[in-house]
C-alpha cells in the first residue's frame, strides 16, 4: 500500500468512523494538509503520543508533518465495531485520576460511558472455576491487593514522580511480581486469584513485571481495590478513543500521511532526515519519534539510539504477550466477570454490553500459543469458565505480532525503572522520543501517551529554537 495524504483521508472513511462514534463534525477534520514546503517537524506515528506532539509544536508556531506507518491513526487504540456496535481493539480506560486525558476531554467537552457492572464473577479454585457473588469475590480480592501493595503509598508518594523517593524505590524495583506473591505465602487458591491479576499486566508471566510498575499504578489511583478498579477498567471515553484523538489531531493543523512507515532516521546536527520505506525523504530541523520503545530497533538511526534507548527496545518494554478479544456469546450466563489463573488460555472476561441476541464480552489472552482468532480455541476457552456459555462470533486483535506495535500495553520488568526511566525522558540531539511506554505517571494507559506527547512536542520545540 503506497503513501496516503490526509486528503485521501476523509475519503477512504475515517471521517465518516468519527462520526460514527460520536465526534461531532466540527471535530472530524482531523487535520489541515500544510501550505506547501517542507515542514518544520517531523512526528513519526499518529497515536495518541504523536498527535499531542504534533499539536504542541503547532502551538509554539511550527508545521508539523505526522508520518503513520498503518493505514488508520491511533497507534494502539483502535476504535471499531463488532456486531454492529462500536468497540475498543486496543488502549480503552480512562479515569479523572489521570490527569491528561481528563484535561483533554475536559477541553473539547467529551464525556465519559460507564462499563455495566458484572452480576457475578468466575474465579479459579483447586477444584476447577467456580462462580461466586460479586461482592465475595471482588471484597476478598480487594484484601489480597491491599496487603500486595502494603508500602506503595509511601514508596511512591509522588506517584507522578516516581524516583523521588529513589533510595526507597531501588531495592524494590528488582523484585519481580512473583517475588512479591511468593513471599506472601498464599494459600493456593488465593495464589490462584492473585497470578491471574499479576501475570495478565505483565504479559503472561509473573516473573516478567516488575513489583513497582503495579505499585505504581495502585499508588496513582488513589490507593484501595475500589479506586484501583475505576481508574484502571470502568470508564470509556463518549465519543470512542478515535474521538478525542481526532479532536487533537484536528488542533494540530498538521500534514498527515498514512501507509508511511519509516525505514531510517538521520540527524545530521543540523536537521533531521526521515526516510520511508518506499523511499520517499521528508526532512526537518526537528523530529519526534512517537512510536513504541518495542519497535525502534526495527528503524536505523544514525547516529544510534543513546544506550538507554537500545536497552529499553532489545528488553522490551510494552508486553511480549497480549490478544484483546471481542466475543459474542449467547446462553443464560447473565454478565458474567471471569479471571483465570497464571497461565490460563484467557486471562479475564469482563462483560460490555447486553444485546437483543446475547452479550457481548471482551477477553484478554497474554498465553504465547493461544489464538485469539481460532473460533474453536476460544469457544473452549470461554466453556471452560462458563459452560453454558455459547459463542457464536469474535473479532481479535493480537498486539504483540503487529508489526507497528511488537508488544501490548507497558509493563516495565524489574529493574527498568531506576536504570532507563529518567534517561528514556530525555531528548537525543534533534530528536524527542514520545510513547506511554516512558511516560512518568500512567505509563501503558492513554494518559501516559498525552504526557509523554506534550513532553516531547515542548523538547523538540524548544531544540527548534521555539
């Protein structure tokens, strides 16, 4: 697929998916072609992180040019439909405690959906799944976080700030979440609940993720399985992710191209030289690279990426796992909450929306050979929590074997914090980096995505002398 203009934009449809999900038409431009002449920065990626740069180097009095190497913009939110009804393939939650994207729908008057609460929740036991009141399972669940996270609020105070307290945080962040769960000496069906939660946030593995990336998270919401539950899987935006995104993507004024991913990147001191795949060459004095840490080593940079930067994409950050999978299912199971233990083929079931035929479902798998895709693969998994569960269509969205992507949502493992975080921040000569993976306060949600954009986009107009 060759290079797309952002003219050919609106009619190839994403003005009409704007409107779709509810953006009202005077946010659906998405964005005003330059008036000709090279651009004054380069943003490559169109996520959330890209067009909150673009947009921030608008405001400072530059043309932004935004290359996006997949035909859609949005990087890893991804609103689209299934069974006729709009749905999030990717990044969805939002929450007042994260700042950015509250800010953000605050200013272009996007509201929030809230998820319909679950009428009972399927949780493991020695014996097999079993079903259990609501209120028994999450209330006991919410006691076993507490005592998990026993010391987060101290040792991330400023959870905004995460290496404040770096003394504290250094010897905690080379504890992996098993570490923390074994030392808690559970019982086993406890351990059972507890691996479920820990090993799906950190890709399938509980050794993977580190203790203070989950302390993290708790410490920003506030504290307590309640606002932990809120901040982290209740709320979506009004108008779909692709809403708000195209709202300040449309501030940006920017040039778009689509179906332009980027081969290399060379910052000769002066100005930065992108060139595509195809080899089309755009050049600039600045650049912002928002894309995934896990997909930088995939473009050439001359000169290289500074250390912290090539260990953060040879280590991987965003997970090395992860299938978001939509499910419609049919059969008295009322909304059902499902949640597996470490190394179950589907990590949650967490219902959406009742419909006149069934219930629509949405599954998370962070397993390394389940496929989310197989109809009879996932028809067994979900019997094997709920067997009168019958599932009669599915739509799956594999992150980790997405080439633009190569992982799922942040989570760092032990030790990335204290070792590349402050360093992942900062500029490299002429280029700023922008991704949720670095993001100092909601790292792997959209909130992280919009700090990190705003950061860059003010780095890499201030390197322009703006």
């Amino acid at each position: 697929m060759g290079e797309e203009t952002v003219e050919n934009l609106s009619r190839r449809g994403l003005l009409a998916a704007g409107v779709a999900a509810g953006v009202p038409l005077g946010q659906t431009g998405v964005a005003a072609a330059s008036g000709g002449g090279e651009p004054d920065a380069i943003v490559i990626g169109a996520g959330y992180a890209g067009v909150t740069a673009a947009r921030e180097l608008a405001a400072r009095g530059l043309r932004p040019l935004v290359l996006e190497a997949r035909d859609r913009i949005g990087g890893r939110t991804w609103t689209d439909t299934f069974a006729g009804l709009p749905v999030e393939r990717g990044g969805t939650w939002v929450h007042w405690s994260q700042p950015h994207v509250w800010a953000e729908m605050m200013r272009y008057g996007i509201g929030v959906v809230e998820d319909p609460a679950p009428d009972r929740a399927i949780l493991p036991t020695p014996d097999g799944p079993r079903s259990f009141p609501l209120d028994e399972a999450f209330g006991h669940l919410g006691e076993l976080l507490v005592r998990f996270f026993d010391g987060a609020a101290t040792l991330f105070d400023r959870p905004f700030d995460p290496l404040y307290n770096a003394d504290a945080v250094r010897p905690a962040d080379r504890i992996s979440l098993r570490a923390r769960l074994d030392a808690m000496r559970l019982p086993a069906r406890d351990e059972s609940w507890m691996s479920g939660v820990t090993s799906a946030y950190s890709g399938g593995r509980s050794t993977r993720g580190a203790y203070t990336q989950m302390a993290r998270w708790w410490s920003l919401a506030g504290g307590g399985f309640d606002k932990w539950n809120a901040a982290t899987g209740h709320y979506r935006i009004e108008s779909g992710t692709i809403g708000l995104l195209t709202a300040i993507l449309a501030d940006a004024s920017a040039e778009l191209r689509l179906s332009t991913p980027v081969a290399s990147v060379v910052d000769d001191g002066r100005r930065v030289h992108v060139t595509t795949r195809s080899g089309r060459r755009f050049s600039a004095p600045v650049a912002v690279v928002a894309l995934p840490a896990n997909v930088w080593h995939t473009i050439r940079f001359d000169p290289g990426l500074p250390a912290a930067h090539t260990a953060a994409t040879r280590e991987g950050i965003g997970v090395p796992n992860g299938t978001k999978i939509w499910i419609h299912v049919r059969g008295d199971v009322g909304r059902f909450f499902a949640q597996d233990a470490e190394g179950g083929p589907i990590s949650a079931l967490i219902p959406y929306r009742e419909t006149g035929d069934g219930l629509l479902v949405v599954g998370f798998s962070y397993h390394p050979t389940f496929d989310g895709s197989d109809l009879a693969q996932v028809r067994a998994a979900v019997r094997r929590q709920e067997p009168k569960a019958e599932v009669t269509a599915i739509k799956a969205q594999n992150w980790a074997r997405d080439e633009f992507s190569l992982g799922g949502a942040a989570c760092q493992t032990p030790g990335q914090l204290t070792r590349l975080h402050a360093a992942l921040q900062r500029p490299s000569g002429r280029l700023a980096f922008a991704t949720s993976d670095i993001a100092a306060g909601w790292n792997g949600y959209i909130d992280g995505a919009i700090e990190s954009g705003i950061r860059a986009g003010r780095q890499a107009a201030d390197a322009a002398g703006r």
